[in-house]
C-alpha cells in the first residue's frame, strides 16, 4: 500500500467530513495510517493541517482568544460574529484562554492568522522604541 502524504490524509480527511462522513470513521482512518506507518508523532501537525484546510475552505475556524479574563456571553457573541466575517468561515470554535500577564487586552489565534491587541504587546514595543 503507498503511504499517503500528511497533507494527502488531511485533504482526505476534510473532504470526507465536508461529504457527511461520520467523524469516528474518519478519525479510525487516519489513525490506522499513521499507526501503520508509523507516524504516530504527526498527529498534532494532521490536525494542524485539517483545521486549516476547514478554515481556507471557508467552513470552520479554531480560534483561540487568549484575555486576562473571561469574555462575557455579549463580548463572546460579538467576537464570533466578527471572526466569522473577518476569517471568512461559516463556523467558529472558540476557545478561551485566561492569562493575566497580558495586563489587558487580547489575542486571537485561529490557522491563519494571529492578531495581539494585548496591553503586554503594546508595551513592549514602546520599550523597544525607548531603547532605539
């Protein structure tokens, strides 16, 4: 049997979830090959590469916002409508981060794109500007 590409297993993997495919089947799939082929170690990259494919695709976004405290069910809501535009997908799966040496502020990650609106951020620029 050829050994598929990473990538290869993620197109296969997004195109039979995007055709209805049950999501235990896929995952037993993709497990079966990469245990056979003994990539076991490729398994967080696969699902890097599945996220952004479903996200370039316009489908869904995994996106992680990381703030000093939790957002509120408006802020959340506005968030993902926002993203949703922003990202260009027809779904986001938010996940939420507290960090308190953010100071304030936020920072959004998905597959392709990262944006810092972090306090810690802008401070650390004025310092490096200070510094010059």
């Amino acid at each position: 049997m050829t050994t598929l590409s990473r990538r290869q297993l993620a197109i296969y993997a997004v195109d039979e979830l995007l055709s209805g495919a049950v999501i235990s089947h896929v995952a037993r799939t993709l497990a079966a090959e990469l245990i056979e082929s003994k990539r076991t170690d490729q398994i967080d990259m696969l699902i890097s590469d599945i996220a952004y494919l479903l996200e370039t695709r316009g489908e869904a976004a995994d996106v992680t916002v990381t703030s000093v405290s939790i957002l509120n069910d408006d802020s959340r809501n506005e968030l993902v409508t926002t993203l949703k535009g922003l990202l260009n997908v027809k779904d986001i799966n938010l996940h939420e981060i507290q960090d308190s040496s953010l100071i304030g502020g936020l920072t959004i990650e998905s597959a392709t794109k990262r944006w810092d609106a972090s306090l810690k951020r802008t401070l650390n620029d004025l310092r490096k500007e200070l510094v010059k």
